[in-house]
C-alpha cells in the first residue's frame, strides 16, 4: 500500500469485512500492480473472524480504483487461479476460506520447506543477513510483551517468516511458499493471541536465530518445522470456531 491515507470502501452489499483500496493513478504496469493490490489487500481481510462470506464485485472495484474493468478481471482470474477467491455464476466472487484439512496441509508443506530454508541458510548467509531477524524483535521485551500486543506481533510474526525465505535467496522456494504463507496468515493473527501462543511464539523464533547464527544446521531446521508444525496441532485442537 502507498503512504496515502487508505479509504474503507464497501465491496459490495452483502455483509463481510472490508477490502481496504484506493484509487491510483494509470502507468504502465498497472495491471501488475492492480494483481498485487488486491492480493495484499484480500490477504489482509479477517476472513476467519466473521460467519459471513465476503464477495467482491468488478464493477464496485474497477469504480473504486478508477480503473476499466478489464485489468480488474484478470487479476481476479490470477487470484482465482491461486486458490483466494472463486467466481459464482450470477452471484459474484467470493473470498475462500480454507477448509480445517486444507489448512493443515498446507502448514505441512509449508513446515518442510522452511526447514530447507533453515538449511540454505547457516550455510549461504552471511552474519549480518542473519542478524535481520534479531532485529525484526528488538520492540518486544518484558515491558512490551507480545502476548500484549498481539497484531503488532502477528505481524513481526509474518516479517519474520516472510525474511527467512528472502535470505535464501532461491527464487524457486520463495515462490512455492509465499502464497501459502498468505493464505494461512488470517489464521495464524487468529491464533497467536491464545493460550500464550505470542510468548511461545517469540521464544521459538529466538531460538531459531541462535540456531542459524551458530550454523548449526541440523537444529535450525528442526526447530524450524517443530515451530511451523505446531501452528498445525494448534489447529487440530483449538478450531473450534474458525472454519464453521
């Protein structure tokens, strides 16, 4: 999103929470960037926080960003393609809640290629690359602890994993878990606020970065997918509520 101010616009008449857009001015690759818009701004959407479904409609959405309809489509074509959204005939596009099994699944995938991105990286990046992720909770501490401010930590919580497959450097398994990290994001900001997830959260991140800085390779990568596979049991015990 630019630093201009963002304006709530309703994206369509059923209930659902809201797309946050705004409108830009036409360049060059603005198809590119209307696909990106909308994936950020669908993947921001607490989806899981409401019993209603969201629906989006082209019309509403080319009007608000002051854009045809046509770049408007495509991107949704993309994100369909993605597994975000569906189109309904006569009815419109509805946002996609994942299933509890679908969710789960892809915690798995995601628990194994983070782990090889542990590995990539105690032996590929250098200190200064690894101390980044130090960085990322230097604002937490005893006084401002993340089981008390749990957006501001989800979203330290999604920097963090978002850093570590960037400092891969592999193209290849950036791309394969960047849309699994999103779709899992409503769920993990949901969670991370229960039974002192937060402080169990920041403990195991901390220990993954010693781990990495130490080189030691065989326990980063365990403590990684020990980490991300917990988020699935987490799931498997406490989803009372969430995919109903």
């Amino acid at each position: 999103m630019s630093s201009k101010s963002q304006t709530r616009w309703p994206v369509s008449d059923k209930t659902g929470p809201d797309l946050v857009l705004e409108p830009f001015a036409a360049e060059p690759n603005f198809k590119t960037r209307i696909y990106a818009m909308l994936k950020q701004a669908i993947t921001g959407m607490d989806i899981y926080s409401v019993s209603e479904d969201t629906w989006l409609d082209e019309r509403q959405l080319a009007e608000r960003l002051g854009v045809s309809r046509t770049p408007i489509r495509e991107a949704l074509a993309m994100l369909e393609q993605q597994g975000f959204v569906k189109s309904v005939p006569r009815r419109g596009i509805i946002v996609l809640r994942k299933t509890k099994r679908e969710v789960i699944e892809m915690i798995h995938i995601w628990a194994a290629l983070e782990s090889m991105a542990a590995r990539l990286i105690t032996l590929n990046a250098n200190k200064s690359e690894i101390g980044r992720l130090r960085k990322i909770f230097e604002k937490f501490h005893d006084g401002h602890a993340p089981e008390d401010y749990p957006s501001e930590y989800s979203e330290a919580n999604l920097l963090f994993h978002q850093t570590l497959i960037q400092m891969t450097g592999a193209p290849i398994l950036q791309e394969m878990i960047e849309d699994i990290v999103l779709h899992v994001r409503g769920i993990r900001k949901m969670t991370i606020g229960r039974h002192d997830r937060a402080k169990q959260s920041i403990s195991d991140h901390l220990a993954i970065i010693d781990a990495l800085e130490k080189r030691d390779t065989e326990l980063a990568e365990k403590l990684c997918r020990d980490h991300t596979l917990g988020l699935a049991d987490y799931i498997e015990k406490h989803s009372a509520g969430l995919f109903d």
